[in-house]
C-alpha cells in the first residue's frame, strides 16, 4: 500500500514551516494508529507518503477504508482548506524481495504508479488485490485498464464504491459497539460476582 498525501508541495508553499510541520504531525498521528489496527507494517515514510505492507489483501483495503473515514472526519473540523488532509491510497499485492528492511519487485512498482494515477479520497487498487480479498466484504468497482510508467502491460484497476464503504464502515462501528457493549456487561457481572462473594465470605467470618 502507497498512502501519498495529495497537495504536499502546494502546502509547503502555501504555510509557514511551522505550521505545516504541525500538520504533518497531525498526518501521521492519525493515519499511523489504522496502520497498526489492521496489521499493517510500515516499511517507510518517503516525505509525506507511506508505504505498507499487509499479509491480508482485505485488511489492506479496510485499512485504506479507515484512513479515508478518518481524515474525512478530521476536515468537517477544519476551516481553512489548507489544513485539511486529503490522500490517495493504492495498493496492489505480489511477490516482492526483502533486503535491508526495504522491499523491492514489480508489485512495489505497480503499486507507486497506481498511487500517482490514484483519485483523491478513493482507495484503489489492482486486479491482483481484487482476485485474494474477501469480495462480499468489501463492494467495489472495475474501473478499466490503465497503463502505467514503465510497467509493460496495462493494469486492471478496481476502487472501493464509496456509497458502500460508508455503509461498511457503519456495520462495522455497530459491530464493535456491540462487541463493547457485551464486554462491559460481562464485566459488570463478574464485578457483582466478586462483591457478592465477598459480602457472604465476611458474613461467614463475622458469624464465626
């Protein structure tokens, strides 16, 4: 996964140093934690862009689905447009080689030529990806062949329908809210077990 930062060279430009150093911070503060959540393993930071890797093609996309939802959430709060945060997100998944902590192969190039071609806002990614990832999980859409630098076939490209990522995100939000919820419950009961216990222990040695 490639995740870019989209009008990183307009900010630098546009903001004090400062300013956009703070903003960089926010990034990555926000984006760094839905990494870790889904798996996800950052092999580098190139400027204001990173690259991942994931053993499951789905979480890799339900990765990308949080990143967007986050940083949508982040700009409903921002009111000067150049403090929002916006990026795109590729991935695509093959046999890659390891050396030095980096990663190296077609798919890692694929993967940096899709996220160049990438629509703001979107998460999209490669007909490879398509193929292993749990389809009724994730609703998508074929978006054509597109050729890419230096890769010497044309590329199948598929992008997360966003009217449904956002019903996905929403069942899942319910799923953990359910999931809390029940924790808090058998918490509670095992508390009231506790107290319960204890009171007939003290009642036992008070009789004694």
């Amino acid at each position: 996964m490639f995740v870019d930062l989209a009008g990183y060279t307009l900010k630098t430009s546009s903001i004090p140093r400062d300013k956009f150093l703070e903003l960089l911070e926010t990034y990555e503060r926000i984006v760094e934690p839905i990494f870790s959540r889904f798996n996800g393993d950052i092999i580098k930071k190139i400027g204001d862009a990173f690259m991942v890797t994931f053993e499951s093609p789905t979480n890799a996309i339900l990765c990308g689905i949080d990143i967007q939802d986050a940083l949508f959430k982040h700009n409903r709060h921002e009111v000067n447009r150049e403090e929002c945060l916006r990026v795109k997100i590729a991935i695509n998944a093959g046999e890659v080689h390891i050396r030095n902590k980096d990663i190296y192969g077609e798919a890692v190039n694929i993967a940096s030529r899709l996220e160049k071609i990438a629509d703001i806002n979107d998460v999209t990614f490669t007909e490879s990806v398509y193929l292993s990832m749990n389809k009724p999980e994730i609703p998508s859409i074929f978006m054509g062949e597109r050729r890419l630098k230096g890769i010497p076939n044309k590329i199948r490209v598929y992008k997360v329908l966003g009217e449904y990522s956002k019903i996905l995100l929403e069942q899942r939000r319910r799923k953990r809210k359910i999931r809390k919820t029940i924790k808090n419950i058998l918490l509670l009961i095992t508390a009231l077990l506790i107290l319960a216990v204890f009171f007939v222990l003290l009642n036992i040695y008070l009789s004694l």
